[in-house]
C-alpha cells in the first residue's frame, strides 16, 4: 500500500466507527430516554395514556394500601396527585410523607402502573428531581433534622 | 491540640506544594540542576505531612473525639471499631484528604523512582503532579476542612449512613482513589513532555508503569464498588449503569485505551500525539467524575454533602486543569516530532483500532451520562438514561472490540498477516464456537445471548492461552528449549495473555447473567419458594439486637435437587442511631462461582414476610475476570525493562528471525 492508501485506510476506519457510534447514540436517545414529570405536570401537560416516564413526587399520607404483593398509593406534589400501583417489594426507605421516584407506564384511566420504585440511600436523601419539582409547587422544605455538612 | 497540629500540617503541605509546582519549573528554565531537583525532597515532605494529618484524623475516629465536627457528624461510639476507622473517608472532608493524600504518595514515588527518569522530565513531572496537589488542598483548606472544632463538643455523634457500615468501604473507595489519583501522575507526565516538547520512547517507558498502576486500582476499585452494590443494596444488580458507576468507567475505558497506546509509542515510535491527548483526557475525566460525584449535580450515596460553593470550586478546579492542559496540547502539541504512519493490517494497526473502540465507547458513556445534566441546564426537561441506552450503544462497540481483541493479540508488528492471523487463532476460534453450540444444545430454549457471550468468553481466553503457548512452544523442540523460551519471554506477554483471559473470564460471568433468576413470594415459616433445581425454606423469623442495630433475621434452609445444602440468613436492619433508617443486608450463599441470594421485603401485618430469591448462575466470574486483568496487570509491571527506564539496546545479533530493526525485537505484549 502506498502512504496515502494507508492513511485513507487508518482514517476511513477511524470515521467508521465514529460514525457508527453517532449512529448509535441518535438512535438510542429516541427509543430509551425516559423523561421525569412531576404530578402536576402529568395533568397540565396531559401526557398521553401508553407514555413511558417517571413519576416523582411525595408518597401521599394515608394513601398507601398493600394487597399481597400489590401496593398502590398516591403521589403527590402537594398541588395534584396520581394513583400509583406496583407490584414487588419496595425499598427500604419507602415510606408515607416520603419521597419517591417511580418509573412505569401511564395507564388510560390516568393510573401510574410503576414498573420500578427508585430505591434512596439515605433517611434524609431526597430525589433532586422530587426537590425541584416540590420547590416549583411551593412546597419545599430542606430535608431533615440533621444537615450533614 | 493533635488536631491543631494535624490543621497546621495541611496548611504547611500547601506551601511545600507551590515550592513543588515552582521551584523546580524554574531550575530547568535556568539549567540549574540543583534548583531542578528541590522537587523531590518537597514532594516526600507533602507526602510524610499530610499522612500525619490522615492519621490524626484516624485517630480522632478511633477515639471518637466528638469535639472534632467532621467526627461528630459522621461517627458514633457504638459503631464498631473497624467501622469507625473507615468512616474516616465515608464523609465528604475525610474523602478529598484521602485523596490528597494518594496524589502526594504518587509524587513521592516517583521522586524517590530508582529508573533513571530523565531530571528535566521528572522535575517537570513533579511540578505538574504538583499543581494539582496544590488545588486540592486549597479545596480542602477552604471549604472541605475535616478539622473544624465543635464547641462545646456534642455528646454523641451522628453515626455513619448505614449502607456504608461495611467491609466495602475499607476496600472500594482506597482501591478506586488509587486508580483515579493515579492518572494524574501520567497526567503530570504528560504535561511536562509539552512544556518540554520532547516526547520519545523513553518517556512511554516511563509512563508506563505509572500507567499500568492506575489502571490495575482503578480496575479492582470499580469491581470491588461492584460486587459491594451487589451484595448491599438487595437488589441483586451488579452495574446500574448509575452516572457516578459511569463516572469512574469513563477513566477506566480512557486509561484502557492509554496503557495501549503506550505500547505503540514504546515500540514503534508512533501515536504520540494521540497518546499524550489520551493521558490528558484520561485524568480530565477522573477529575470530571469527581465533579461529578463531590458537587451534588448528581446525588447518589457517594455524595455525602451537597454545598453549592464546593461545587463551584471543583468546577474550577476542573475547568482550570483541563482547559488549561488542552489549550497547552493545542499549543504545543504541534510542534512534537510525529512518528511513522504503518500498515493497517499489523499489531500496531490492531491497536489503533482498539484505542478508536474503547474512546468511541467512552464517548457514548459520557454522552449517557452528561446529556441528561445539560438538556436540564439548557430546556429544563428532566430525563433519565438507563441501561436500555447503554445497552444500545455501548455493546455494540465492545462486541467487536472484543472479537478482534484476540487477533490483535496475535499479529505481528508492522506488516500483519490476517488470513495467517486467523488460521494460528483457528483452534481458539474452534473452541469458542464449539462452546457456543454445546452450552446452546444443552440449555436449548433459554436466551440466545449467554450461550453466544459464554462462547465469546471461551474464544478470549482460549486464544490468549494458546497464543501464549505458540509464543513458548513455536518452533522450538525439546523440554530444555521450551524451558528456556518460557523464561526468555518478557514477563509483559505473560501479563497481557492473563489479563486478556481475565477480560473473557468476566464475558462469561457477564453473559450468564441472563441464565439468572429472580422469583417474589410473601413467606410464613414453613413455606418454600422453588425456582428450577433451587428452592429454599423459610424456617423462622426472629428479632436480634446488634451494637448499633436492631435486626429482623429470616433464617432460610437451601436445598438444592432436594438435598439440604446449609442455611441463609437474610436481615432487615433498622439503625437506632440513625434515625431508624432500614437497611437490607441480602443472605447470600455461594456454589462453586454460582450464588444464591435472598433479601428480606417488608414484614406484612399478619407476620409474613416478602421474599426476594436470585439465582445467580456463574455470577463471581464478573468480579474474579477483574481480579484476573488486575493480576496480568501487576505481571506487566515487573517487567524488567520497566525497571531500568533506559533506551532499548540496539538489537543483539542473535536476536529471533526479521531483520528490519526496531527499539525492541520482541513479538511479546
């Protein structure tokens, strides 16, 4: 091969996969990007039946009830609430007054049908995405009694 | 008063620093070897003083000195006491010291490296590495300080966030700072060649090591920070593809990438400027990744504080080292002399091809992991990229870089050969394919990926076995003959062969993961939960007290094929002294390289009990394929022209067949 042949040959494979990378990523951000809405933004922005997202918010007081394996409660930003169901074994730190980043389908009658609860990893960690959300509803409170810096 | 002092030592390490980063820049500018070397004796001091105010920290742990508000916030006297001593580095202050600490013991080795560094590069090396030490501490000075007082000093600390009350955080985060703190020596190097602007195979040589280090810690922190979320969270996942699991990726698919990019540059003079990029990029990234996991733009339990002016700061920090060693590429980068283009179809040719795979899978992970951060910065919509995204992009570009990986391994420098190639690889490749289709008959009906990974594991390591062995056997006869070919051969090729195999070694255990099941069932004593031949047994549930918890223990009987096989225990710990928060410590049993694993749900009203049950077929092959590419790392290290960083000789006479020269006449690597 001549110099320049090998220099077609070493770029021409560099731009290849490159272009197959890019290739890949545009076509990955389409199908397997989930978006995060809070409650309110499920209603005002009436996302459709059948749409895969995250729902985050607050685990309503006194909304949780537990059916075998079967859980279904409310989550709530403290403006507009959405039923929830889920079927498994929640995390440690699920709780009531808590918050909670739910991943699943919306369902035609406006029912969440989660598929994973988000498991935390701290008492006083809160969701960024749940904190923002909260902040914009006007409800935000720092979390916890004990700051840790 | 100890604590005063140790307060002092940091402040006297930051003024040593800058005595580091100047002085010696200065002596080389001026020829003035003497000034040149004033790096040395300064980087050990940096190093002696701020161990002395880790262990006074340790110690202030060990005693729990509450009057010490890092103590107090992140400690409890009830805790155990290995607990207590680890705790040092599970909270935001206690960590950066560590990671202080990690870069000057990188400085001082390689002050006090017996290779004959070149002086100019290694006071230039000092200098950079110092620069960076400076930052850090001027981070922890002012606004991460471990050493602020309490006063009066609470009577009880906070205690530690329970997840992190484990052997794991005595292993996963010093093994994973190692690694990250590493790259900044090569890094530094790299830097000091462009102030230099000489680069040649000398300087691979010496990179090298320093290269491999990082890379052999790095690679055991990320495995090890695996196998602890594995077993800590209860969930049963191993890789979450979680943006701070990706954050130390990133370097490790960079570092991968340099410790092979090197060897181009070492033995064909080749790829510099790419390679002095990729070591730059490499730490960019491991500082990146800090960034990412210390100022609470991402919040995770590696985050221990979120503090908006620490971020700010790490955020210049970050911008200040890698905008600055950049624009000095762009600068200087230029003028290095640029090595030979070479054929494509050849070991150095298969290298390019490796280092284009690995970065273009490293640029996808830093897409998944930063675009979420920006389209929130710019739009404000909120996404989340999980694995299905990964999945979709990452596999597709290790796939083949793993299939060509043994080819790569086997061809000859400079002109290669693939048809010859493929027929030396054509019993590995048998073996590979006749693993596929035997595993696919006998689980006939079960996913098609873990038979087609499994034979891809088996292709990998039989081929870097049996190119190991061709490179002992060849051609010669005769035990005597074999004998002294397998001493002759560098311990590098050694090295590379284990390490390659370890890679396939973790394909499988990867790849078996689809075999894996998970089955949920609410359990009274007495019930059985059954999946294929395993079922296990819930015998009891009782309550147990521990030093700083209380527990709710199901204790399990295995059986496998219905014979008994020992019992499991899984807990519900609730930790008293931290605001009761609940933590599932999973029961796992392990078979061979198979587990069984068992979490604990909630406890119904009525008294039973939800059940999780894995079955993890091959699962440790994940975390031993790791321990294995640490291993052939380590024998790559001890190499012995590693250990005098001296040019090549020229070629002996007796050397083995070609005759086209070349700093090093080994096929090895």
């Amino acid at each position: 091969m001549t110099r320049k042949q090998r220099r077609l040959a070493i770029i021409g494979s560099c731009g290849l996969v490159l272009a197959v990378a890019a290739g890949l990523v545009l076509f990955a951000m389409r199908d397997s990007i989930v978006f995060f809405h809070g409650p309110t933004d499920v209603v005002e922005k009436s996302i459709q039946a059948g749409t895969r997202f995250r729902l985050g918010g607050l685990v309503k007081e006194g909304s949780v009830v537990r059916q075998g394996q079967t859980v279904t409660f409310e989550v709530t930003d403290m403006n507009r609430n959405i039923p929830v169901t889920y079927t498994g074994i929640l995390p440690d730190l699920f709780r009531e007054g808590q918050g909670v980043v739910t991943e699943g389908v919306l369902q035609a009658g406006g029912l969440f049908k989660a598929d994973s609860v988000l498991a935390r990893h701290d008492e006083n960690y809160m969701p960024r995405e749940v904190a923002d959300s909260l902040k914009k509803q006007g409800h935000w409170q720092p979390p916890g009694s004990k700051p840790q810096s | 008063m100890l604590v005063e002092i140790a307060h002092f030592a940091l402040a006297m390490a930051l003024g040593l620093s800058l005595v580091q980063m100047v002085i010696p820049v200065w002596g080389v500018r001026r020829n003035d070897i003497a000034l040149a070397r004033v790096g040395e004796p300064a980087a050990i001091s940096v190093f002696v003083l701020l161990l002395f105010a880790f262990g006074v920290l340790m110690y202030a742990y060990a005693v729990s000195d509450f009057s010490v508000q890092n103590v107090a916030e992140n400690s409890h006297s009830a805790k155990p006491m290995i607990y207590k001593l680890t705790g040092t580095w599970g909270n935001h202050e206690g960590s950066m010291l560590l990671w202080v600490l990690i870069m000057a013991l990188f400085g001082a080795l390689v002050a006090l490296a017996r290779t004959s560094l070149p002086d100019r590069l290694r006071a230039g090396t000092l200098a950079a590495q110092a620069s960076v030490t400076v930052a850090f501490l001027l981070f922890i000075l002012f606004t991460s300080n471990p050493f602020n007082r309490l006063d009066p000093a609470p009577p009880e600390g906070n205690d530690l966030n329970p997840l992190l009350q484990d052997l794991g955080l005595a292993i996963h985060p010093p093994l994973l700072y190692v690694g990250y703190v590493g790259f900044s020596i090569t890094y530094a190097f790299a830097i000091a060649a462009l102030i230099d602007g000489r680069i040649d195979a000398v300087w691979a040589r010496a990179v090298r090591p320093w290269t491999l280090v990082a890379w052999i810690f790095l690679t055991l922190g990320i495995s090890m920070g695996s196998y602890w979320a594995y077993y800590e969270l209860g969930w049963g996942g191993w890789w979450f593809w979680d943006p701070v699991e990706n954050a130390s990726l990133m370097p490790w698919l960079a570092g991968t990438a340099l410790i092979h990019s090197t060897i181009v540059m070492e033995k064909r003079d080749s790829l510099k400027v790419w390679t002095i990029l990729l070591a730059i990029l490499t730490f960019s990234l491991s500082l990146l990744g800090t960034f990412l996991v210390r100022s609470g733009v991402l919040t995770s339990v590696h985050t221990f504080a979120t503090d908006p002016s620490r971020g700010l700061f790490i955020l210049i920090i970050l911008m200040l080292f890698i905008g600055g060693s950049l624009a000095l590429f762009a600068w200087r980068a230029p003028m290095l002399r640029q090595g030979g283009l070479f054929a494509p179809v050849s070991r150095e040719g298969a290298l390019v091809i490796n280092n284009l795979f690995l970065a273009a899978a490293c640029a996808t992970v830093f897409i998944g992991t930063l675009y979420p951060l920006a389209l929130e910065g710019l739009t404000g919509a909120k996404i989340s990229v999980g694995p299905p995204f990964f999945n979709a992009t990452f596999l597709p570009l290790l796939i083949p870089l793993l299939l060509l990986l043994p080819f790569g391994q086997s061809m000859a420098w400079k002109r290669g050969d693939l048809l010859g190639t493929a027929q030396r690889l054509a019993v590995a490749i048998g073996i590979g394919i006749l693993a596929t289709i035997g595993i696919f008959a006998t689980t006939y009906g079960g996913p098609v990926a873990a038979p087609l990974g499994i034979g891809l594991g088996v292709f990998l390591i039989s081929s870097a076995l049996w190119d190991l062995g061709e490179r002992i056997i060849g051609r010669a006869s005769g035990a005597r003959a074999i004998w002294s070919r397998a001493v002759g051969l560098p311990r590098s090729a050694y090295g590379s062969a284990l390490a390659h195999a370890g890679v396939g070694v973790t394909v499988i255990g990867i790849a078996a993961t689809a075999w894996a099941t998970e089955d949920i069932a609410v359990m009274k004593p007495g019930d059985r939960m059954t999946n294929g031949r395993t079922a296990i047994v819930l015998q009891q549930v009782f309550p147990r007290t521990g030093p700083n918890f209380r527990e709710l223990v199901g204790r399990f009987r295995i059986e496998i094929d219905g014979k008994e096989r020992g019992d499991i225990e899984s807990t519900k710990r609730t930790f008293i002294t931290r605001n009761n928060m609940q933590t599932t410590e999973a029961g796992i049993r392990t078979f061979g390289v198979s587990q069984v694993y068992v979490s604990l749900g909630e406890i119904q009203p009525d008294g039973s009990v939800g059940v999780r049950m894995y079955t993890k077929p091959l699962m440790l092959l994940i975390w031993i394929g790791s321990l294995i590419m640490g291993l052939g790392g380590a024998l790559s290290i001890t190499d012995r022209r590693f250990r005098v960083a001296t040019p090549a000789k020229a070629r002996s006479p007796k050397g083995p067949q070609g005759s086209t020269g070349g700093p090093s006449p080994q096929p090895a690597e």
